[in-house]
C-alpha cells in the first residue's frame, strides 16, 4: 500500500510508545520534519538497534523544525483506560509543538480530537517519515524512563523488559508484588494485587 501524503506545508507525525506495558506512561512525540534537512534511515523505531534509535533521536531533535513529547501518567491510564490515555497523550504532543501542523498523520486506526485535520495511517511509522521520527523520540525516552525505574527497582528487570508482560517481568511481579508505578487496572497487575 503507498501513502500518498496530504497537500499542505506543515505536516506533523504522530507516535505512542507504551500501550502494552504493565507499568509506566504511555509517552508520545509529535514532530515536523524539516524537508531541507532530510534524515536517513528514518522506519518504525522496533526495527532499528538501540544504538541506531538512539543516533536518530539526536538527529531528529537536531533537524526538526520541531517536535514535542506527550505523555499520559500511570494514574491517568488507570483513571481513564489505555485508549483515552493515548489520545489524551497525542494531543498533549500536538498542542506542545511550537508550529502549528496544517496536518496532522497518526500512527493507527485512530485519530485524537484535535484543532487541525489529522488523518490516521495504519503501519504510518513504516510508510511516513514524520510517524518514524516521533516514534523513534517516544520509544527513546521512555526506554530511558524504564531504564531510571531499574535503578530504582533493579529485582524487576525494567531495563530488559521495558514494563512488558514478558515471562520475567510476570514471574517477578506474582513473587515481588506491583510498585507504585504499575498499572492497576491491567489484568495480571491486579491479579498480583489480589484484585482480579
């Protein structure tokens, strides 16, 4: 399938890191490429090596005309569900941006309310430079926001496992019980809480 991009001048790219994990925000990017300074080797941020994503963040943040994180805390996730608290994230991305898109393209099946038109583009971090590029600062940061809660919590395993439900990452929360930064309204966090 070829995506063929929006006319207009300012075009930014949407991304989440985090949906899946049992611990942590969900953290999102928003950026607008600049197109005289192209950038290659920009894909979705899970084919690349860490060493080349984190190559990409700095050139990115460098080259960008601009470009803005999102977040959505732990609290909120549970508060609101993972859906809601991804688009809440993505449009804290879009409105910290200090241009106004003309368009936004997020990654997905579906877009966030926001001010200008923004169209949702399924595998978008494959097919849009600018969904490649947020999904490579989103991913970069909160893999270094895993990497923080390790050395705070280093029995879990945060910096392998990245908040995943991996075997390792269930075995030590069924023997170690949750922190306060996992997600309680997950299933296997509230089933180590004795609430599922």
């Amino acid at each position: 399938m070829d995506f063929v991009y929006p006319q207009a001048n300012l075009i930014a790219g949407v991304d989440e890191v985090g949906r899946g994990p049992l611990v942590g925000a969900v953290v999102t990017a928003a950026v607008i490429l600049d197109p005289t300074k192209p950038i290659a080797g920009l894909m979705d941020s899970k084919k690349l090596t860490e060493k080349r994503r984190e190559a990409l963040y700095l050139e990115i943040k460098e080259k960008a005309l601009c470009w803005s994180l999102g977040r959505a805390e732990r609290e909120e996730i549970d508060q609101l569900n993972i859906l809601h608290a991804t688009m809440l994230a993505m449009q804290r991305a879009v409105e910290g941006l200090a241009l106004i898109p003309d368009y936004v393209l997020i990654d997905g099946n579906r877009c966030p309310a926001l001010a200008m038109p923004a169209q949702a583009v399924i595998k978008g971090d494959n097919l849009v430079a600018e969904i490649s590029a947020a999904s490579i600062l989103a991913k970069v940061t909160r893999d270094r926001e895993m990497a923080e809660l390790d050395k705070q919590f280093p029995d879990y395993g945060f910096a392998k496992h990245k908040g995943y439900p991996t075997a390792l990452h269930l075995e030590k929360l069924a023997s170690l019980g949750a922190t306060e930064h996992h997600r309680k309204s997950f299933a296997p966090v509230k089933r180590a809480l004795g609430l599922g």
